[in-house]
C-alpha cells in the first residue's frame, strides 16, 4: 500500500473534537474514503448528519475508534473470532458487525440489533478519533448516491458549507470502502468486499468465511438507487475495447476508456482517462475517475476490470455497482 504522507495539525484536532462534542460535522480522512464524522452518542447530531448526507434514516452507519476497546464499548456478546480481527487487522480497512451494547443509539444502527465498528489507518483519523475518545459516527463523506469522495476537494465539492470542517488529509491511501465482515452469527459473512480479502479473514478466524450471495438479507435500506457518474459505465474486456468504443462513437456518443495500460491504439475522439498501472493504483484513483468523467461531459465510461485478485476483487465489485446504476454500496 503506497503511504500518502498527511501532516497531523493539532490545533485543527483540538478544533475538530469542539465541534463534534457540541454536534457538529466534521470530515475527516481514513485509508479508504473520507468520513463524515458526527458524535455517535448524539441523536440530534445522527439526525443532522443524515439529513446533509440525504441518506434514509433505516441505513445503519459505522461507528469508528481510535483504538480496539471500540469492540467491546460498542459491541455486546463479541465473540473470541470478531477479537481477533480487530487486533490482526485494526487499524485497517476492515469494519466488524457484532451485536451492539444497550446504548448504541436506533439512529446509528438503523433499528438493527448490530452494530458496525472499525479502526481506520490513517493518522489524521486517529488523532481526530483518540482526542475525541469516543465513537463516531461516518459514513462516507457524499451525497446519498453519489461517488464516495477520496480528497477533501471532493468532501468540500459535495457538501459545501452543510459540513462544520473537513481534515486535508491529501489523496486517501487505499480508495475504496473497507470491507464489512458479519461476525453476529456463527456463519461469518462478507458483506461487502474492501482492502482486507476473504483468504486473510479466513487465515484468522480459522474458518471458511463466505461472502453474501445475491439472495441473501441486505442491510435495511441498502437497495439500489441511481448512482452517480452521470456518465453511463460500461464493463468490457479488452478485446472488446475498441471495436466498442468505435461504435459509440459513430452514434455521436463521448466515449472514454479506464484500463489498466498498456493499450491498443483507440478510435479517434475517445478520451483514454489516466490508466492506472497495477491493481491498487486502479482502486485509488476509481472514484476520482468516475468523477473526471463526469468533468468531461462523457456520455460512457467503457471500463476494463483489473484482475480479481487482492482489491481488485472490491474494485470489481463497486464497477457492476456502477454499470448497473446501483450506488457503491448504499452510499
Ligand atoms: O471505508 C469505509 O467503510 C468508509 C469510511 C468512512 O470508514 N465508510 C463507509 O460508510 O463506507 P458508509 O456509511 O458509506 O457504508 C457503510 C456500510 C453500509 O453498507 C451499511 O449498510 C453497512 O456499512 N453497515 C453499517 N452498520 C451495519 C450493520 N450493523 N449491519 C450491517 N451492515 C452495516
Ligand atoms: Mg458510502
């Protein structure tokens, strides 16, 4: 993972913690995307964050942690397995669901009798979250439906004067949402694929872990909506790429490219957008692309899917959210 080097200031800390204690907004970079941090002990301040965000009061969101004890102040009955995440992988990119202790608020948990913790990597979000010491409340830093942001430009294009003060924390280290692992019931779930994969979930719990099978339950609320690029994404292989582009083309479409170099030479007019060279430079820069193809006006977005292996396997799974004009996850 490439480190991106983000200055912690304290006196923007010191700022932060003021005006979350007193309930307001404060965005804030982790390794994945920016969070948009309310006090998680706050209903009213729940209440504000989800009417910025325009989410639907039934989505559950994830309380973060400067630390580990998170587990155990916001869980109730964690079982040995969830223990062990935590220490292995935190703080990192993976968020646990256990069940919540008696004052997790209806508000964070969307009614639900779970609750998500997590630990973020980054040193602008501990900083932030140990001063605080207690849980906060972020979902992403966007619009319900939109693409979740990965620099504080984004935060600030987004939520404008809606948000008390976003943290610069500089471009996020991995790009896409953690990965949620279920550990309520003895059948660990993958609810959503991010930056730590099933085999590593496995080598630690010691079991086989499986991820969500289209029938299965959702969160509440985590049903599709329109999603964001405007831009309509279309998923081909590379064979494909410029027979297909070709075609749009001629229908008088702007069409551009995302795929990994090296590429064969495109039909004139397609705007080839930055490539990426290996799989985790794709998933940080994914959604700052999705973004510039938006900036460019592009009626289609023709993307090859870098190998599902490692995050790619998460990077795959947001792009099938995309072409079927599903949010990344529930936004
Ligand atoms: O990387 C991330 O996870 C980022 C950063 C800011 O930490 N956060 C993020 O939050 O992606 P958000 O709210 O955009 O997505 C949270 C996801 C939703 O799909 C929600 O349904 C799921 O977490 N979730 C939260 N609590 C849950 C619970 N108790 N049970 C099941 N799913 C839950
Ligand atoms: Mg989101």
């Amino acid at each position: 993972m490439v480190r991106m080097t983000s200055a912690v200031d304290p006196p923007s800390i010191e700022r932060a913690v003021t005006i979350l204690r007193g309930g307001g907004l404060v965005a804030f970079p982790t390794e994945t995307v920016y969070g948009l941090g309310a006090d998680a002990a706050n209903a009213a301040a729940v209440r504000h964050l989800f009417a910025v965000k325009g989410r639907p009061p039934d989505h559950p969101v994830i309380v973060h942690g400067g630390d580990a004890s998170i587990l155990d102040r916001w869980g109730r009955d964690v079982p040995a397995l969830a223990g062990s995440l935590a220490e292995r992988c935190w703080p990192g990119p993976l968020t646990i669901v256990v069940r919540r202790a008696a004052h997790v608020l209806d508000d964070v948990t969307g009614g639900l009798d779970s609750v998500g913790v997590r630990v973020p990597d980054q040193p602008i979000a501990l900083a932030l979250l140990q001063s605080f010491g207690d849980g906060v409340a972020a979902p992403s830093a966007n619009r319900y439906g939109r693409v979740s942001p990965t620099s504080a430009e984004d935060v600030r294009r987004d939520l404008g004067d809606d948000v008390d003060l976003v943290l610069d924390g500089g471009p996020c280290a991995v790009g896409v949402e953690s990965t949620i692992v279920d550990c309520t019931t003895d059948d660990v779930v993958i609810l959503r694929p991010g930056g730590v994969t099933r085999e590593r979930i496995e080598e630690i719990v010691g079991r086989p872990v499986r991820e969500r099978r289209a029938g299965d339950q959702r969160a509440p609320g985590s049903t599709a909506s329109h999603y964001a690029p405007r831009a309509r994404v279309e998923l081909v292989v590379v064979d494909a790429l410029a027979t297909r582009a070709k075609s749009l083309v001629d229908a008088s479409r702007s069409v551009g490219v995302l795929a990994m170099a090296p590429l064969a030479p495109l039909p004139e007019g397609v705007v080839a957008l930055d490539a990426p060279a290996d799989v985790e430079s794709f998933a940080r820069v994914l959604y700052a692309r999705l973004r510039a193809a938006d900036a460019r006006e592009l009626d289609v977005l023709l993307v090859v899917p870098p190998p599902a292996v490692g995050i790619g396997i998460a990077v795959g799974d947001r792009l099938r959210r995309a072409a079927r004009g599903e949010p990344e996850d529930d936004a």
